[in-house]
C-alpha cells in the first residue's frame, strides 16, 4: 500500500513500505536435501553450493544464478548451506513475473524452507527467532520478500512512527486494526499475464540517479506516518487516498527515470477510470493499487464484497487477458504444509 522502490546494498529500503499479505496467491515450495560426503566438501566458488531447482514442474536452470547469489548472501547466517545438496521445487497460484511479487513470495518461501531445516539443527530455536531470522534471510533474496513471512499488515524499514521497525526484517503492525480493515479484499484484474519488460531490480537500480528520489522517499515515509492513523481509525476515505497516490507515483517514477519505461497498459488505465466512475455514482469504498507491472488490484471492505464483485465481473473483467482474475483478501502469512 505503501511502496517500497529505491534501495542500498545489501538490500536496504531507502524508504518505509507497508503491505497487505494475501492468502490466495501463494507460492508453494519444497526443498529436498541429503548431507554431502566428506570428499565433495566446497572449496572452489563453483561448487561452494550445489543444487537444482524445478519450477512449475519444469527444470528452471536460469533460475539458478538468482538462487546462488541469494545462498552467497546469507552463507554466514546459515553456513550450514554447504554441507547440503538440494533440490528446490516451487510453483505459484499466480502467473510468475507479471508484477504480482512472484520473487517476493518465492524468495519469501524459500527462506522459510532453509529456516526450517535449520530449526531441524536446532530443534530449541523458539518460533519468534525463526519468523524473525526468515525474514532477514528472505530480504537478501528480494526485499519485499521480508514482508511476505507473516500477515495481515506487514511492515519493513526503519521508521520513527513505527514500533520496532526495522530495515532488517518486516515486523507486524504493531497496532490495533480497525474492524473495517480485518479480511479486506483484493481481487486481481490480470491485464497481462505475461513476464514485465522491465525487471523489478533495474526498475530499483534507476532511483539511484533519479531527478525526483530524495522526495519520493520523503512523500513514502509521510504515508507511512499517514496510513498508520488511518489503519487504526478505520477512515477509509483517507486510506483510498494515500493507497491510489502511492499507486501512480510508483507509476511516475518509472515514467521519469533514464532510461523512462511504462509497465501500465491501455487497459490499466479503462479499469482505473472506470473504478472511479463507479465509486463517483455508488460512494462505493472501492480504490485500486498497483504493483510493478499492469494488473490491477482492487481493493475493498468485505462488506462491499457482493456489490463490487457484480460490478468487476459486469464491467472490469472484459479488460484482463482472456477475463483472467482472481479473487483474494488478506491472509495472516506462510504456512508449513509438512515435514519430513
């Protein structure tokens, strides 16, 4: 809701975010491992890890660079990382790459996996220690991962206003929420189910140099102090607001970076417009918010669920790719489905 686009190594925001966790889109991982023998210990750079990893069922070896970097990074927090072969096997409920934070739930997934194969090391490890440390391994892999842990509100980076916050790990909102806030729904209009043009990481990499960052970040970080009143006051006029700006000027800052890029179609645009047309004749809570790419969410209080799902199906849904969407609300974070 607030956004988190702008960072410093290693994987430090350069501004507060705040997020929804959703429980339908999901990322769903396994990882296999067998103790290595003594004579295959690590000792050049290539082979320091050894692993596989299978994606959708299919063998994703491009995948791999991402994952050794990620396993470079969190080498001294999980040294035992060497001692393992693995095989990671993963898939999404959603479209993988399109701007739904595939690799924050993915990354988010697979720290939670090495967790827990620590906690096998460590069976005395307590639960808070384990969120906590998954969420900091996880934001090495993506930042926003770190907010994909647990759930419903989730904040990441350090911020006055905010209780415990921190730019290491996402912390839960450390607050009451608002009874009109609790199991909020978010469906997802997929205008384009294919893979974005611009990556998230060089989209972060060009607010390096960018003529309108240091107010950006400033403009995030008010949000922040703005939607943390809001969440506990239950005004959703107010939470419309600040969540639909924080949208386009995510937005404006990929239309004014060098190279400039748009991710929003044509059809992100109908389904924009007609959201504030609907909300303009019914005062309907309804607002969008987007991510780094061209789908749309849309936001509302579970008691509106009936109305505007009438309304998405009757008159947003011709706007996605092949009337693809799915319906979703908050969820309260990952789950372990088994352990053997």
């Amino acid at each position: 809701m607030v956004k988190y686009w702008g960072k410093q190594e290693p994987q430090i925001p350069e501004n507060a975010s705040i997020s929804f966790t959703l429980d339908a889109c999901y990322t769903l991982t396994t990882l296999e491992y067998k103790k290595r023998d003594n004579e295959r210990s690590a000792t050049s750079l290539e082979n320091k890890f050894n692993f596989e990893i299978y994606f959708e069922g299919k063998k994703k070896d491009d995948f791999k660079p991402k994952i050794f970097t990620f396993f470079k990074r969190i080498e001294e927090y999980v040294p035992f990382l060497k001692d393992f072969d693995f095989v990671i096997k993963s898939q999404n409920s959603f479209p993988h790459s399109s701007g739904i934070a595939s690799s924050a739930s993915g990354m988010g997934a697979l720290a939670l996996c090495i967790m827990s194969l620590e906690k096998e090391l460590n069976p005395s490890m307590t639960d808070a220690y384990f969120k906590r440390k998954a969420s900091f391994l996880a934001r090495l892999g993506s930042g926003s991962a770190c907010r994909s842990i647990e759930g419903p509100l989730i904040f990441w980076g350090n911020h006055p206003k905010i209780e415990g916050s921190s730019d290491l790990f996402g912390v839960k909102f450390p607050y009451k929420i608002h009874d009109n806030f609790k199991n909020y729904q978010d469906t997802i209009l997929l205008v384009d189910e294919g893979e974005k043009q611009v990556s998230s990481t060089v989209g972060h990499q060009l607010m390096y140099n960018h003529p309108f960052a240091k107010q950006r970040f400033q403009q995030a970080n008010d949000n922040i102090s703005k939607i943390s009143k809001v969440l506990q006051s239950g005004d959703l006029s107010a939470f419309i607001a600040i969540v639909e700006s924080e949208a386009l000027s995510l937005h404006a800052m990929m239309m004014t970076s060098n190279p400039y890029f748009i991710l929003m179609k044509p059809n992100t645009l109908e389904i924009i417009n007609s959201i504030w047309k609907f909300r303009e004749e019914t005062k309907s809570n309804i607002c969008f918010t987007l991510d780094a790419g061209a789908n749309v969410h849309v936001l509302f209080p579970e008691k509106e669920k009936e109305t505007v799902n009438n309304f998405i199906k009757s008159n947003l849904i011709q706007f996605c790719q092949e009337n693809h969407y799915i319906c979703d609300s908050i969820g309260e974070g990952a789950t372990s489905i088994f352990n053997l």
